[in-house]
C-alpha cells in the first residue's frame, strides 16, 4: 500500500468533521484526554501521523484503552482479535542503508527518500479477546499531573513572562508571555496554552531550527499553529490532561482547512513536527538523554 494512502485517509477525515459537524460542539481528535498510544507488545508510543490514526479511530469508535498492536503480536500474546474487526492503518518505515541516507528525515520522509513506507494494521485491546495487562497501565496517567506539568514547564529553562492579556512566543526575545494564573478559567486550560507555546519556543533557530516556509509558502503561519496544537497534544497526553479548545475555536479549526485541503500531506508533516517538539521537551528533563519508549520508525 503506498505511503501517502495514510495521509489522505487521516486528512480526508478531519476535513468532513470541519466541514460537517457542529462548530460550536466539534473537537479535533488531539483535545481529548486519550494517552498516547501504545505497542500492547513492546510499550512504545507511537508518533507522528500514526498518533493522529490511531487517536481518530478511538474517538470514532469510543475505544478507551491505548494498547494497539498488529493481529500476529496479540497472538504472541495469547490474545485473539474477534472475527469482523476492522483493524486501522498506521505506517512504518524500513531504514535502507546508512550509506544511502545522508541529509534524509528520519520522522517525516519525502518522496523519493531512502526509506520504505510500510503499511500495517493494529488492532485496539478493546477488540482483542483475553488481551492481557501487558503494559504497566499506571505508566500512562501520571499521578498528581499539574504538579508534574509544572515540574516539567520548569526543566525546560524557557523564559516565561506572566502579564498582560494575550500568550504568544516572541521569537526576537526568545521568551513566552502569558497572561497570570488567574485569567485562567481552568488550571489544565493554562498547561494547555503554555505547552503550545512552548511547542513554539522549541522552533527557534539555536533549538529545532523548524523553519515552514520553504515547506509551506504564504500557509507557514497556519502550518506553525498547527504544528503547535499537535506538539500541545501529545505533550498532555503523557500527563493525562486535555487539550482546551482555543477561544474561537470554529474559526481556528477552519483556518487549517485550506492547508489541509491544499496538501494532504500537511497534517503529517504537521503531526511529525510536533512529535519532534515534544521529544526535544521531554529530552530537557532531567536524567534524559532523549526520548524514552518511542518507535522511531513505526509500530513494528
């Protein structure tokens, strides 16, 4: 199955819920408080495209429960997926050789690049018989999790300026400004804006240097919002939080449909760059050289 086949698919079906649900009651599949999404055999999250996959399938289908593995690892694991599921497409990618590879992305490859897209299809623990507690469940909601957003917020040594009305990156400063505790309605509505800011700050030129124009054109600022919305995401989703809707939310979700519809294939690069975000965050905490538990490549 081609590579882009995922891409369309997840892209198509976040088009035909901005376009006919219900503005005012419509939410993305990245504001729920799902966590991320787990091999049910090695414990490793997935990323990228595949989160949003995998996220989308859950909100459809009501699943709770974030193990996902292929119909032969159930098996391995003396469970069984029932007759009639359907299972959902998730891509890997298979390395060719180093030697092939210079100046290659490993997380969001282009056409043409030395990497092989594989297609595959998971299965949710909640259409498995006997799926075992195979992952420390505990693991993926955080006890007490402000206090250990707040803890995280500090290891990462950003600039944070609390004042004024309106949260914003300022990149000519490299500081974040945020308006004081209590213009808050909710203490999770602030994680929420401050991990999309700080999904900003780690673009700046001296850290992920993530520059959308080449990429994006005159739509880099849409790509950027959306890129931040992601990297939000998939940070509170290792804390067990849920992502707020922006203030104008109908307008904001709509704003990304032109560069969605424009290019399939923004929502994963988008996706990617989040990913990317929010493993450049986690890698500041303290004792972590990098990214714990993640398929760098795909689920398999």
């Amino acid at each position: 199955m081609p590579a882009p086949d995922l891409h369309a698919r997840v892209t198509t079906a976040i088009l035909a819920q901005i376009e006919t649900a219900d503005p005012a009651s419509w939410s993305p599949p990245w504001h729920g408080a799902d966590p991320m999404p787990r091999n049910a055999r090695t414990g490793r999250r997935y990323r990228g495209i595949n989160v949003l996959a995998l996220w989308c399938a859950a909100q459809a289908e009501g699943y709770t429960d974030a193990r996902w593995a292929t119909y032969r690892q159930w098996a391995a694991l003396g469970a069984q997926v029932r007759k009639a599921e359907r299972g959902t497409l998730v891509l890997f990618y298979k390395d060719l050789p180093r030697s092939a590879r210079a100046g290659t992305s490993d997380i969001d490859p282009p056409d043409g690049a030395p990497f092989v897209a594989r297609a595959a299809h998971l299965f949710n623990a909640a259409q498995v018989d006997a799926a075992s507690q195979t992952v420390d469940t505990a693991t993926l909601t955080p006890p007490d999790p402000l206090p250990s957003f707040d803890a995280f917020v500090a290891a990462t040594g950003a600039t944070i300026r609390e004042g004024g009305t309106r949260a914003c990156y300022v990149p000519s400063t490299d500081t974040i400004h945020l308006p004081p505790r209590i213009a808050f309605h909710t203490a999770t509505g602030r994680a929420g804006t401050l991990a999309h800011e700080l999904t900003h700050w780690t673009g700046a030129p001296h850290r992920l240097a993530r520059d959308l124009t080449g990429r994006f054109g005159a739509r880099a600022y849409a790509a950027e919002e959306l890129v931040a919305e992601l990297g939000a995401a998939f940070v509170l989703a290792d804390f067990g939080l849920a992502r707020t809707p922006h203030p104008d939310h109908a307008a904001y979700c709509a704003s990304w449909a032109p560069l969605l519809r424009a290019d399939p294939r923004a929502l994963s690069h988008a996706a990617a760059q989040g990913s990317r975000a929010a493993d450049y965050l986690t890698a500041l905490q303290p004792g972590t050289r990098e990214a714990p538990g993640i398929e760098r490549f795909g689920p398999l």
